[in-house]
C-alpha cells in the first residue's frame, strides 16, 4: 500500500537504485492508494482513493486535468457499485447478484429458459414461463392511465385466442371478493358464451344496444333445461282514468287490483308467439273490459266476475296481429 512522488528512476548506486523501484513496483501494485492523488499521476493514471474509508473506496481515472470516479468498492461487504450504468460484468459465477437501481433494458430483451421462473422476495415461483417452438403468438400487458384499467391481451398473428387454463378441476374465478363481479365486452360488441370454443356447442348471446336482446341457442335437438323453479316475477299494473296500461315486455306476468271501472288497454311491445298473464283482482264491485286487441274462444269476451273479493285470471299469446286467449279461470276467492 504505497504512493510515490513520481515513477522516473534516476542514475544513482545500486543500492539507492533497489530501493526506488521497489518503491515505484509498490505503487503500481497497489493502484496507487491513498488518501490522496499520488504524487506521480499523469494522464491516465487509475488510482484509489481511500478518503471514505473502508466501506467507500473509490476507484478514479485521471484523465490530465479531472479525476474521473469509475465506482465505489466496499472492502467490509466485498462489492463494487459501478458508478456509469453501463459498465457491464460477468455475472454467470455470482449466484446471489443484487441491483442497485432500476434495471433498464435499454431496447433489448430478457431471454428466459423453458419452465423457469421470476421469484418473489421469499424465492417462492411467482411466474413460470413455459416455451412453445417456433412460438408466433404472445401474451401483451399493457398498464393503463387514470379511469383506465390495465389490459392483459394476445399479440402476434390476426387472429388469436386468450386461453386461460386452471389446472386440474380448479376454477376461472373473477372478481375480488369484496364486490359484485362484472363480465364485459370493450366497446359496441355482443357478449357470446359457449363451448369447445363453438363446436358442438350452444350459446347465450347477450346483445350489445338499447333494447337488446338476450338469446338462449341450443345445439341441435339439445334443450333449455330447469332444474330448478323459473319464474317470472309479477309485476302490478294500475289504472289511469278507466284504463290500465300493459307493457307485455317489462311486466308479461301482471296483476291489477281494480280501484274504478276500467278497460284493460292493447299492451304495448308485443312480439310474437309471446305469452303474457293477468290476474284481476276485484277490490269493489268493479267492471272489467277489453281493448279489441284481446279475442276470445268464439269470438265473444267473457264475463268477469266483478265481485268484491274475487279473482280472475286470463292468458294470452300474441300471433302478431292480436292477442289470443289460451286460458282462463274465473270467480276465484282471493284466499
């Protein structure tokens, strides 16, 4: 560990002679350390300035007029930080390497192997990366700004499926546990589910717009099957100077408790083949009528009960032009 003032040797007796090049030998071996710049230094000269004591050394190259810092050596920790990032070393024989800052890529890649893995902090497998040959399609992560969320997509050829796979007989869930889980589509597109990707399969399409659609496919002869009650619930419809509204598509199961005379006008949205029901409830000796849109078996309306505390219940299918009874039962008792 030495500095001299200068590394010219200078004609002088043997014995003076050894002892200066033994100084200047010193010197070069040690990279001329100290507390200071050596006495000898030139343009070109790297040397190490131990000022910061033994956990700041600090490698430096004189370039004839500055001292350039190249990093910072640790002699307690044995490590280097590199001042300019992009120094690069060899890092195949460091099994434990350690950043000290953000790595940037700098426009290249990281190359993985197949079914290795990122870690998290406790060294436990947080992402596998699994290798396809001649792999042409790829998983894209895009984070998004305020108001938006990040998108997880497939990238490569036009076309490409995003398969998420459980493995075993675990489940896809959605969702975070703390709210209710909502399953859409981006932008003015219809949501399908089916399955085997469509083959063989029947569908629900729920149609993307105002007053859309949701419709119930079976595949071939296949069936739409309950095991379970299904119900339609029964909605309450009222009357407005003797007449009652009926909207067959918001309320096609209804019920009115009559408060005056009144007529039971053409319900609006029909569609064809629909089936819709009523139950008139008397609330009073009230009269009950129809709109001609209602037709009747031989063509003739029935008589409703009109009695306080009875019940009459009628059904009927829209053909597209007018709506047909199918059934009725009339002078129930309300219980």
């Amino acid at each position: 560990m030495s500095q001299v003032s200068d590394v010219s040797l200078a004609n002088q007796g043997f014995s003076a002679f050894r002892t200066e090049l033994n100084n200047i030998l010193g010197a070069l071996n040690t990279c001329h350390i100290g507390s200071s710049a050596p006495g000898s230094i030139a343009a070109g000269t790297i040397w190490v300035d131990t000022s910061g004591g033994a956990t700041a050394y600090v490698l430096k190259f004189y370039d004839g007029s500055d001292h350039i810092q190249l990093g910072t050596i640790n002699t307690t920790a044995n490590t280097v930080d590199w001042t300019d990032s992009s120094v690069t070393a060899e890092l195949s024989t460091d099994s434990t390497p350690q950043l000290g800052g953000n790595l940037d890529t700098n426009s290249h890649n990281i190359i993985i192997d197949d079914a290795h893995y990122i870690s998290d902090e406790n060294n436990n497998e947080q992402i596998i990366f699994q290798t396809t040959a001649s792999a042409v399609n790829e998983l894209e992560i895009t984070n998004g700004a305020t108001g938006n969320g990040p998108i997880l997509g497939a990238s490569g050829e036009t076309n490409v499926d995003l398969h998420i796979k459980p493995k075993g007989s675990g489940k896809t869930v959605i969702g975070s546990a703390g709210a209710s889980a909502y399953l859409t589509t981006s932008g003015t597109y219809d949501l399908v589910l089916d399955t085997n990707k469509g083959t063989n399969s029947g569908n629900i399409t729920i149609t993307d717009g105002a007053n859309g659609n949701i419709d119930i496919t079976t595949n071939g002869t296949g069936a739409i099957k309950f095991n379970d009650l299904a119900y339609i619930p029964q909605q309450a419809l009222t009357s407005s100077s003797n007449a009652v509204a009926w909207d067959a598509q918001a309320a096609p199961n209804a019920y009115h408790q009559t408060s005056e005379n009144t007529t039971l006008s053409a319900p609006s949205n029909a569609v064809e083949g629909a089936f819709i029901c009523i139950e008139v409830n008397y609330n009073g000796s009230h009269t009950f009528s129809w709109n001609a849109t209602f037709h009747f078996s031989a063509d003739t309306a029935p008589t409703t009960t009109d009695t306080d505390g009875k019940t009459d219940i009628f059904v009927f299918r829209y053909n597209g032009s007018i709506w047909q009874e199918v059934g009725r039962t009339l002078n129930i008792p309300e219980s």
